[in-house]
C-alpha cells in the first residue's frame, strides 16, 4: 500500500471509530444526569430550579459584582443540549437561537453563549475562565471543578432534575 | 481494503447524520474539527514516533490540536467558532481564555412586503410601516444593522442602523426616492451588578412590552408589521427616547422584578421623532417602568409603565402628557399571547380642556405541532381611539380598530415567510381592507 493510501486508510478508520464511538456514546449515555459546572472559586454552591433557569436565560449574569457569568453551551447535536433545551429552556433548537438573537437585540447582552464542542473543551474553559458555567455528561466530570446542587441535588441523586 | 475503507467512510458520515440534519452548517463544522483534529492526532503521532525532540519543537501546532491538553492551553478557545446563538470567538487565546475587547459583533436584519388594499388616498396618519399604500406592489423594508460590543467585563454598547426606502429620500428637485439612513438605538450601558446598570443614549422608550421586544428586525415579530399604537413612524406613544435609563432584576421572591426609570428629551417639535438635538423646551421628560416574570409561570411576564413630559408641538398648543401603559405577555408558542393597553393624557398648559386617548391590541398565535412546525397562524385585534377634542392627536393618530388574521411560514431558523388579511374600521372614514405579504430574515 502506497503511503498516501496509508494515510487515507488511517484516517478513514479513526473517522470511522469517532463515528461507532459517538453511537456508543449516546445508546450508553442516554438517562445519565447532567452535571452543572464552575470554577471552585466560584461562590455558590447550591441553585434552586429557577436560579438555574435564570442564569442560563441570561437574566441572571453576574454571580457577585465582581464575578460576571460566561455562559458555555454544547454544539446543536450533543445530548447534554438537548436535556438542557428541553428541560430549563423549554425550547426547541430554533427557538433557542431564537431567544438569544432577540436577547441581544434588545441590547440585554453583549453575545450569546458560548459554544463549546465537547466535554473536555467545556471543562478546559471552566478551568481557565473565571465565573464560566457549563453543562457535561455527569459521568464526565474532570477533577478540579465543582459541581453545583440544583435544589440541593447532586447530579445521581434521585429527583435530579437534569436527564 | 479499499471497500472495507469505504464502508468505514460511510459509517461514520453516517453516524452524525444519523443525529443531525446533513445540512446543518454547525455539523458540518463539526467534523471539518473532527478532520483538522484528526489531521493534528496524526501529525502528533508521526512527530512521536520520529522522536521527542521533533515533537518539542512542533509544540504550538500541537497546542492547537483539541488533544489531550493542560487546562490553559489555548486549544478549546481557539477551536470555538461564532454563530447566531454565539459569543464571538476570541481572535488571541489568552493564557486564561480571556476575553477581547472590544468584542464586535455584526447582526442584520431585513425584509421585502407586498401590500394590496382598497385605499387610493393617502394612508391618513398610519405609520409607513404598516404598508397601508394607495398602491399595490412590493415594497422594499428596513434594512437593519445590530452592532454590540463589550468593552470590558461591565460596560455593553449596542446600536441599531436602518436604511428605510422612502420617496423623498433622495437628491434632487423635486426628491427623487431613495433610502434613508437613520441610528434607531445607540446605547452604551454599565453593569455594575444585575440590580443596577445605568445607560446612556437613544432607545426604543421602554414603556411597552412591544416597543423594546422587536424593534427594527421584522424578522422576530410573528406578524408583518407592529401595533399601530406602537408603530415607527407613528405618534401615539413616543417610540424613540433620548437620555439615561437606569435599570435591574432582583428575584423578588420568584417573582423576578425588573425596573427601568429614566429621564430624557421627550418628544420632538414632530411629535413621532424623539428629541435628537436636544430638549424643544425645559421640561425633561421622566419614565419609570417595571414587570415580573414569575418563576412558577415560566413564560408570563406582567407589567406597566408611566411616561411624563411637556409637549410643544408644531401643530398643536403646548401640553403636558402623561401616559400610563400595561402588559401582558405569555412568551411561549404555544399559545403566543401579547396584550397591551396604553392611555396617552394630554392637559393644555393654557388650561384648556383635557383629552385622554386610549390604544390596545390583543394578538394570539399558536405554533402548530405538524409540519416541522414550520406554520404558526395568527390573530390580532387592535383599537386607537383619539377624541376629537385632543388637539395633538386628533390631526395625526388614526381611530380605528382592526382585525389581522395571518400565517407565518419559517422557511428556515433565520427566515420567514408572512401573509396576513387586514380589516380596518375607521371614525369618519372608509374602512380599509388589504393584504400583505412578506419575507424577513435575519443574517
């Protein structure tokens, strides 16, 4: 086999497991809770339901004065978004793009979420960012973060409101 | 090998697609990262069987691979891409993802309308954009530039453009037609926490729910054109306001309280233009507004207003206004239900008789379940009554009331189709009936 052939052949396989792994990934992953990640320094522990859906609606943007909320949203695709969609925003995909053109819009935010493509991009922008927030897989939560109650509620705890 | 290649291939284009619309842009992004990371995993791979030292001098193209990496590497904030639901990617990764600044971001908006109706006189004090011509055709609509920009983690500026096609907009003698450009909004705004941010500029007079939901951008509203009561170009409430606004949230026990109070020029010599060059006379104008959206109606938001300022119209004797307004919004789809009621009181500084003028509307919509729920029709009825002892209004507000039944078809998540019945029934006059048609888009 010529070396470009190799190449291809290589490549082909490795797009081939990134495509058996993301099938595996979401048969296996589906019902796991989702995890809502800060930074340690972050000063809060504990979220009710609402306080959740306020920050992530963009009413909520500052954790302390000093502390400004940077909001991480999965890409269109991700199970993680799909909960989050579904559960506190209550909206479909178009009516979540919807909401955030309008939030700007009306000059209530400077930009949108940020989008972020997979756990460990989440997790490596809560880490180097202060007061980011984001949503992983709980079974995919790195050390070094802190995962906040939501109603006194960590993510594996019956009545979680986050799968 | 090569069929067992291709068969690799097409397992994995096909599993995304399994979970994502072929022609979604953000999944075909996606695995053009996929494949740079692919291409990066390799070059790694060749780089380490090479040899360590190979690989150490290679180190920034390895950084810029999403591979395992140190939390502070700049690999996730480079690799984060800007849409329509985004932030704008930081052009510089810092050591700490830090944010750039100023952070510019360019939206727009536009849309084309067609309009038939009965009427072959002039409109009559409708505003331009509710279409009502006494000619039928296409009519090009605003087109509408956004710009924000954070300046730094506490101060926001924002500011709308439009260019509206008018038939005097243009050069010669007499005006040959042509667009006129105009700064609907420019607003800078310091947050100093979520209860308190004080701003600075030309707004859309937050004393409705309309008038600082939509704007300019046809494109997020579900009917054609807005509330006449709150119409640009019209004159019941004063669109435009030029001042300070100092505004906050707090959590009012679930209740989620916001607040806007403010202070400004007040209305033109021209009654539909706010103040631009300044105050017609000493006395500024002052507005406080507030609502609610409680936490266990997820979707409702209540609320109303009061609007104070001295008038010196061109047209008019000099009065003082006091407008007091309410709402309230179910901000779902399923229904959609906005309402309004506004009273605009006018008091002759001469002491004159007083006159009170009052508007509302009411629009539903639903957004049927079938059809990708692309479809989402709609019903509006609204009403102006102005008396004729009301100097100010009498010559350039409408009294009516109307219906407007219609359809908005979304083609995709960024544009429209809209067509809408409209029926108006006005004091003294002819009614109007037409049609209207219209395409918006945001980009």
């Amino acid at each position: 086999m010529s070396k470009r052939g190799g190449s291809f052949s290589r490549r082909a396989m490795l797009l081939a497991a990134l495509g058996l792994a993301g099938i595996a990934a979401s048969g296996t992953a589906q019902g796991a809770d989702v995890a809502i990640v800060v930074r340690p320094d972050v000063p809060v522990d504990n979220l009710t339901f609402a306080e959740l859906r306020r920050l992530f609606l963009g009413d909520r943007q500052f954790w302390t004065s000093n502390l400004r909320v940077t909001l991480l949203v999965r890409a269109p695709g991700a199970r993680e978004r799909e909960v989050v969609l579904k559960t506190i925003y209550q909206m479909s995909e178009a009516q979540f793009r919807q909401y955030w053109i309008a939030k700007v819009f009306r000059a209530e935010a400077a930009s949108g979420p940020r989008i972020v493509y997979s756990s460990e991009m989440a997790a490596e922008l809560v880490s180097g960012m202060p007061g980011a927030v984001a949503f992983v897989d709980a079974d995919l939560v790195p050390k070094g973060l802190k995962v906040l109650k939501i109603n006194g509620l960590l993510p594996g705890t019956k009545g979680y409101p986050l799968h | 090998m090569r069929r067992i290649t291709l068969l690799c291939v097409v397992i994995a284009i096909g599993a995304p697609r399994s979970r994502a619309q072929a022609a979604d842009p953000a999944t075909k992004e996606l695995i053009e990262k996929l494949l740079a990371r692919i291409d990066g995993l390799e070059k790694r791979v060749a780089e380490l069987e090479k040899g360590g030292a190979t690989a150490s001098a290679n180190a920034p193209q390895a950084a810029a691979s999403p591979a395992p990496a140190p939390a502070k590497a700049p690999s996730a904030a480079l690799a984060m891409h800007q849409s329509h639901d985004q932030a704008p990617a930081p052009q510089t990764a810092g050591p700490e993802s830090a944010p750039v600044y100023p952070s510019l971001k360019i939206a727009g908006f536009s849309d084309l309308d067609f309009s038939a109706t009965n009427l072959h006189t002039s409109s009559a004090g409708f505003g331009a954009q509710t279409l009502i011509e006494p000619h039928s055709g296409f009519e090009e609509g605003q087109f509408t530039l956004h710009f924000s920009s954070a300046l730094s983690p506490r101060v926001t500026m924002f500011a709308e453009t439009t260019l509206t096609a008018r038939s005097d907009a243009g050069t010669g003698t007499p005006p040959a037609p042509g667009f006129n450009p105009e700064v609907e909004r420019v607003i800078i705004r310091y947050d100093l926490n979520d209860y308190f941010k004080l701003s600075f500029g030309r707004y859309h007079t937050p004393i409705n729910y309309w008038n600082t939901a939509f704007h300019h951008g046809q494109w997020l509203q579900t009917t054609i054109s807005r509330p006449e009561m709150t119409q640009f170009g019209g004159s019941f409430i004063p669109v435009h306001f030029i001042g300070s606004l100092a505004e906050g949230a707090a959590p009012a026990g679930g209740l989620n309280l916001n607040y806007a109070v403010g202070m400004g020029n007040g209305r033109g010599q021209v009654i539909g233009r706010g103040g631009d060059f300044g105050d017609i006379n000493n006395n500024r104008a002052w507005l406080a507004n507030a609502f609610i959206k409680p936490d266990g109606l997820y979707g409702l938001q209540l609320g109303g207003s009061v609007y104070r300022d001295e008038l010196n119209p061109l047209t008019a004797p000099a009065a003082r206004e006091w407008i007091e307004s309410a709402h309230v919004v179910w901000q779902k789809e399923t229904p959609e239900f906005i309402a309004e009621f506004a009273n605009v009181g006018h008091q002759p500084v001469s002491g004159a008789t007083a006159s009170n003028s009052q508007a509302f509307y009411v629009q539903t919509a639903y957004r049927l379940p079938w059809l990708e729920k692309q479809w989402k029709p709609y019903y509006r009825f609204e009403y102006i009554h102005v008396p004729k002892s009301d100097a100010i209004f009498r010559s350039v507000v409408p009294t009516f009331h109307a219906s407007t039944v219609g359809v908005r078809y979304d083609i995709t998540t960024f544009a429209a189709f809209k067509f809408e019945y409209r029926s108006y029934v006005r004091r003294d006059l002819p009614s109007i009936h037409g049609f209207f048609g219209q395409t918006s888009f945001t980009f």
